[in-house]
C-alpha cells in the first residue's frame, strides 16, 4: 500500500478517532500511528498478515476497541494491559496459544473475542474483568472448563467448537451469566452439571452437536427450573 494512501487514512484519523484499514495485506502494524497515541480511539486491522503487535501498542491510552481478527498473531504484548479505556478486543482468526495475564489489567473491556485460535484451557484470571459482558472463546481447542471459571464474570460465554468433555459444576457460581454455548464438543449427557439447570442464572443454554441427543436433558433433574428461565426471558424480549 502506498505512503500517499496511508497518509490519507491518517489525515483521517486525526479528526475522527478511527483507523480502519483491512485487507490490505499490511505485515505490521503501521508504525505512524504513533503519532496519533493521543486521539485515536478505534483501530481495525483484520484481515492483514501482521504478525507481531509492537509493545508502543500500550501508548494508545485513549483507545476503547482495537479489532484485529484475521491476521497471523502468535501472541500479544503484556503493554496491552496499559489500554485502561479499552471496551472491545476482537482477535479472533488469529494463530494464540496462550494470552498475557496483562489482559486481566483492561478493566473497562465488556467485549473479548478469542475465536479461532490455538488456546487449549480457558485463559486465567479473567474473572478480574468485571463488566466484562461477552466472552467468545469459539473454535479453539479447549478440554475442559475448570472450577476457577466461577470467577467470571460475562453474562455470554461462547464455547461452541472446542473439544470440551468436562465442565466443572463451580460453572453455576457464575454470578452474571446468562448465556453459555457448548455446540459441537465431546460431551456426554453426564458431563452436564445439574447445577446448571438449577442452580443458576443461565437462561440460555445451547448444547446441539455434542454425544447426546439434547431431548435428553428433559430427563434431567432441575431442567424445568430451568425452563423457567429460559421461558421468561424469551417474553422478556417478545
């Protein structure tokens, strides 16, 4: 891409806010950026080739939804953690194995989106998170959610295509969550916490594709309690 059209983009930015510059086959992140750190608040690089995302990316203190999905990122700099005002991190399609527990530091972030990646366990600490609202860890090679996804506090997790065969009943400590996804993944019906269906605040639980038939769970204790929920919140929005 040339200097000229690149200039133009940023000239750009500087009255909007926004940099939006996808499918260009950028291989870094552009390094004019820098110049604007101080008013530049939504920044969307998918569908590059960029492979590394420099430290200077924590100097974007303003910034509150930076989008880079589809790129080649094998990991992401602790001085993400520095974007206090970030509120939406979308890097989906990407190449993550694990993410920095600098992650945990983005106290404003209500949107995390992981889909498409390489992590096998469910990221730690992200319970610290607290209006957090959706967490999209899709398409991922998860095999279990452990007791500590107690902590989190998302009213969405979306854990569809992974390879999960145990979820820990601690699931249903969730003090927000309203909508867990579990499509297409190693479960027997046996790996489903009862206290899912009642004992929690789940509303919306989806687990179509998995080593059951999902009539089954009407056989289960507590699901018309969870019907209840499932029932009011669907008048809720009709």
């Amino acid at each position: 891409m040339g200097n000229s059209a690149l200039k133009s983009h940023l000239e750009t930015s500087q009255k909007t806010g926004v940099f939006q510059l996808t499918g260009k086959g950028l291989q870094e992140f552009p390094e004019e950026l820098q110049r604007l750190t101080s008013n530049l608040r939504t920044v969307d690089l998918s569908g590059n080739k960029i492979e590394v995302l420099p430290p200077s990316i924590g100097n974007f203190l303003q910034m509150k939804s930076l989008t880079l999905n589809a790129n080649r990122l094998t990991s992401v700099p602790p001085e993400l953690g520095k974007l206090k005002k970030l509120e939406t991190l979308s890097l989906n399609q990407n190449q993550l194995q694990t993410v920095p527990p600098a992650l945990c530091q983005l106290k404003a972030l209500r949107t995390l989106c992981l889909s498409g990646n390489l992590l096998t366990e469910l990221p730690p600490g992200l319970g610290a998170l607290r209006h957090l609202d959706l967490l999209d860890l899709s398409h991922n090679k998860i095999h279990h959610v452990p007791p500590e996804v107690q902590e989190l506090q998302a009213i969405e997790l979306n854990l569809n295509q992974n390879q999960i065969s145990s979820v820990s009943s601690s699931i249903s400590l969730c003090p927000r969550l309203k909508v867990l996804r579990l499509e297409e993944n190693c479960l027997e019906l046996s790996a489903v916490p009862l206290s899912v269906l009642d004992q929690s605040q789940i509303s919306l639980l989806s687990l179509e594709g998995n080593l059951f038939e999902v009539k089954k769970l009407r056989d289960l204790e507590g699901y018309d309690k969870y019907m209840e929920r499932f029932t009011a919140t669907k008048k809720k929005f009709t």
